[in-house]
C-alpha cells in the first residue's frame, strides 16, 4: 500500500495541498461554528472565492451544512476531521518527524499534529483532541489523573469524548490557582475532565503560589495535605509547557526578578521551575501541588504544548528526561527538529 501511494503522489503532488487545505476549512469551522464565510476566509488568511468553492465542494460531500446563521460540520463533517489526522500527517510526512524526534528525544510517544498554534487557534484545539484521545487510552481502572491548567489543556478537557458509563477513575488538578481566568485553571480543567470521562474529581482550593511559611502551614491542613498526596503519587500526568518570561509574568514576578531568570539563560516553565535550554534548573517558586521533582514517581507524564514560539520551552522541559510522551505540532516539532539536527 505505501509502494501505491508513493506512486500516486508522483502522479498527482498536488493531492497533498487540497487534502491538507480542507482538513484545515473542516477544522476551523468545528473551531469557530457557526461561522460565515467572510470570517471564516479572515481567520485562515485566504480569498473569499476560493473558500467559497471549497466550500461547495464540501457541501456537495455532506461535510458541511450551511444555514442562515452560519457554516456548521454535519455529524459525517465530524467523524472525517476525526478520521483524516493520520491520512493528512502521513501525506505531509509528519509520521516521519513523529518517528525521528521520538528516537532524537528518547520518548515513549511522540504525537504531532498538523499546523501551527501561533498561527492558527484551532490547532490548539486539535492538539486537545489528540491528547484526550491519548489519555483514554491510558487510562485503567482506579487511575489517578493529575491535570494542570492553562488553554491547551482546556481544549482537552473541551474536546474529550463524553463517555455514558461510570468509569473508577479519579481527576485531580496538578496545582492550585493561578488567579487567572476560571476556566483554564487546573480545579476547572480537573472538573471538566472528570465530566466528559464519568470519573471522579477532588479540587484543591488553594493559591498556586505562596511564601514557604504559608505552603508549611498550608500542607499542614489534613484535607489539602490529603489531596497533595494523591496529586504527587498520581498515576498519570498531563501539563503544559510555558515560555519562562510569559510565565513569569503570569506569575507576577517582578520586572527586575524576570530580567535577571533571562540573563540566566531560562527558556521554559513547568510547575513554577525555570529551566534553561538544557533542561538544567535555574529557579523554583513555591508552588502547592505537583512539583518537577514529583514526575520520577508518576508512571505516564504527557506534555502537551505546541507552537513554533514555544519550541525551545518544550525542548527544555524534555532534555529533563522526565516527560513519556510529547503531544505538539507541526510548527514547534520543525523546529525542535531543527535544533537537535545542528
């Protein structure tokens, strides 16, 4: 069969261009429906007339429906954006890259997934569709789950399959709050997850970062000291990856404090610790929950990050040797890629 399809994109190379091309109008409608199909041409940067006759063509198919209010995927739209991940990766060649940076990194799993997060915003939420995916699969009988927060793992909890039968699982949130938008914290995240998979979920209602008097005390407190330890002896992880400066930012550090983690050479953040490029820790705050030196204990530890911005983040935090299986995509595995291949 690969013999036959080598074959046939000699004989027609533009195959790849339109497949990719639809896969991504199919994506951005299940982003953004219902959507019009002007702003649906100004989110993917490309001519009104030339989505409006991919569109037809999509109609014609029964992929997409458009009613008065705005473009929609039809349940069939659904299933072949499901469906057609592998086929567009392994047109584009990045089962290939999947395989290459799964030797160069040493990973269980590498899973990437078409485009850029930095340039396109349903990318984000494929990569939350591949984790969840992932993350089922995981999954036994009396698992404990850790969740971080942030938008990415939004989008997982978001594009989880809702499952019908109770399942004996526990979801719990990696760490505390970050005083930032409620619905990307990890207790939410946590929740939402537990609800899509008809599991379990604890929350722990505490700020993600406070002074080492108040974490003492605070891990001190029989409930949340309870739940830290279930969060830390978890079975699986999943979290995120961030820039260090965003982070920091994030974090409210000061400007001066910021300054001096980049004259150190930080590049990434996981769990409040400051990395550099190597992986080598810079700085840590203290935070309430999971921590870097936890992830030798956790049997499955998923990093799910993407975005060419973020690449050397991402590198970061696998050059730890802590992390099983890296869920990204096109625009940061090229250039992970590049900078282990100099």
């Amino acid at each position: 069969m690969e013999k036959e399809w080598d074959l046939l994109l000699k004989l027609t190379p533009e195959l790849t261009e339109v497949a990719e091309k639809r896969y991504k109008i199919l994506a951005n409608i299940s982003y953004y429906q219902p959507v019009g199909r002007r702003i649906l041409s100004e989110h993917m940067n490309i001519k009104e007339r030339e989505l409006r006759n991919e569109i037809k063509i999509l109609k014609e198919k029964q992929l997409v429906s458009v009613e008065n209010y705005g473009m929609i995927l039809t349940d069939l739209g659904n299933s072949v954006l499901q469906d057609s991940r592998e086929f567009v990766k392994n047109l584009s060649g990045i089962v290939e890259m999947e395989k290459n940076l799964q030797k160069l990194l040493g990973l269980q799993q590498v899973i990437i997934v078409p485009g850029d997060a930095n340039k396109d915003e349903t990318v984000k939420q494929e990569m939350g569709a591949v984790a969840a995916k992932t993350l089922w699969k995981l999954l036994s009988s009396g698992d404990v789950v850790s969740v971080a927060g942030g938008t990415t793992l939004a989008e997982l909890a978001k594009m989880a399959p809702q499952k019908s039968k109770s399942q004996d699982i526990t979801i719990l949130p990696a760490r505390g709050g970050l005083g930032e938008r409620v619905e990307i914290q990890a207790n939410t995240v946590a929740a939402k997850l537990a609800d899509k998979f008809n599991g379990n979920y604890r929350m722990l209602h505490v700020p993600d970062e406070v002074g080492k008097d108040s974490l003492d005390m605070l891990l001190k407190e029989p409930k949340i000291k309870e739940i830290v330890t279930k969060i830390k002896n978890a079975d699986i992880l999943v979290h995120g990856i961030g820039v260090a400066e965003e982070m920091a930012e994030r974090r409210g550090l000061s400007r001066e404090r910021i300054e001096r983690l980049l004259n150190q050479g930080v590049v990434g953040e996981a769990f409040g610790f400051y990395l550099d490029r190597y992986g080598r820790l810079v700085e840590k705050v203290n935070t309430v929950g999971i921590s870097l030196y936890d992830l030798e204990n956790i049997d499955n530890v998923m990093a799910v990050s993407g975005g060419n911005k973020k690449a050397v983040a991402i590198l970061a935090m696998l050059e730890t040797g802590l992390c099983d299986i890296l869920v990204t995509d096109e625009g940061a595995a090229e250039k992970i890629q590049a900078i282990m291949n100099t």
